[in-house]
C-alpha cells in the first residue's frame, strides 16, 4: 500500500520571505506527521521553482536524512514539479523540429545535458539539489505540438458525444487556442489544459446555429 500527500510551494507558504515565518520547521514538521505505515510514502511537491532559499535548504536536509533513512523505515519517494528548465526544454525541441526532426527522435539525455551544464540562476534550486545525488532522475515535459492536441480533442469529443470526431469541428477548435512561437505557430500554450472548455464551446456554438460562436469571438476580440 502507499499514501501519497501534495503540498503547493505557494499556497501552503504564502509567506516565504517573512523572516518572522520558519517554514523550514514546519516542511519537516507536515513531512515527518505525514509519515505512514505504508511500505512507499510519496510526497509531490509543486511549484518548486517559486520555493525560496530557506524552503531549497529544508529540502536539501530533509532529502539527505530520507537517503540515509534516518527518518523512516518505509520507502519515500518524493516528486518535483516545477517549469524550470522550460525555455531549454521549448527552444531544443523547436530547433528539432524546424531542423525536420520528430518528437520520437528527441532523446533524454540529449535534452538533459544542456540543463544540467547550465549557470542559469532559474536552475539553481535543481543544480544544488542534484549536485549532491538528492535528485535521481528528471523527467522533461516536451512542449504538445498541434497533432497531440488534435488527438486529445478527438478523444474529448469521442467521451463526451460518444461519436467520431468530425475533422471540421477539430479545426474549429484548434482555432480557439494558441500556439507558439509566432513566425511557426506549432507548439501549444496550454498543451491540452483547455481543450475540453474549447471542444464544449464550439459543439455549443455549432448546436445553437454558431451564435454563441459569433459572440464569443466579438467577446474575445474585445479584450484584446
């Protein structure tokens, strides 16, 4: 069995650069409490890279002790999640592709051995940690490019209407979403986030005679 607890950098530290705030105490605090009987205890982490210098010691200390096992007996495995990284990770991929590569011939290494040379202040936190062997792997989120999207809105049409996806109305929604950069629009913004707000947004439309289509085009405009 396992437990499995998450903790948001800035919801639940609001207030990190309040000296009069020991935030270091209490991570270890809610991490040791939350330790089970289960044989694997995992903690993610979000937003690491909002986290400030007292809470990158705290896990530093924190993730030494859990190596040597010196603050439980179970198995802990502790998930970072962050965008740091992303402007490497977009760039190396985009360069891939406008060279006429694929998303299937970008290799991990390739793409970590960039990261991990790098001076880049936005890497710091992960540097540190990794540095000293408290960080074992790093799992890169590629940017979607517009046929993942277009498979993911299949897929949400098919779930929600039970019925093939009609390419027209795929190409509608692609058109309600944004892609980057701007001389080669490929890569989503939000990768897949919005698709199923947009996918009910066009069906409403298209159900009502597009007059809701219509308008929140003017809508849209309108604020920009």
């Amino acid at each position: 069995m396992r437990t499995v607890h998450r903790i948001i950098i800035p919801h639940h530290f609001p207030r990190m650069n309040d000296p009069n705030v020991n935030y270091k105490r209490d991570l270890e605090k809610w991490m040791k409490g939350n330790f089970s009987t289960c044989s694997i205890n995992l903690f993610v982490l979000d937003e690491v890279d909002k986290a400030s210098h007292e809470i990158i010691d705290a896990l530093e200390e924190l993730f030494g002790r859990f190596r040597n096992a010196t603050l439980t007996s179970s198995r802990v495995i502790v998930l970072l999640l962050s965008n740091t990284g992303s402007r490497y990770i977009n760039n190396y991929v985009h360069d891939v592709i406008q060279d006429g590569g694929t998303w299937e011939s970008i290799t991990h290494d390739s793409i970590i051995s960039d990261i991990e040379t790098s001076s880049d202040n936005e890497l710091k936190w992960y540097l540190s940690l990794h540095k000293k062997g408290l960080i074992h792997d790093i799992v890169p989120f590629l940017p979607l490019g517009k046929k993942h999207v277009a498979k993911c809105i299949e897929k949400d049409i098919e779930e929600k209407h039970e019925t093939c996806a009609n390419p027209d109305v795929v190409a509608q929604v692609m058109d309600e979403l944004t892609f980057f950069p701007t001389e080669n629009p490929y890569f989503s913004r939000s990768g897949c986030r919005e698709v199923g707000f947009k996918v009910d947004l066009v069906i409403n439309a298209i159900e009502s005679g597009h007059t809701k289509m219509a308008m929140y085009r003017r809508e849209k405009h309108s604020h920009e």
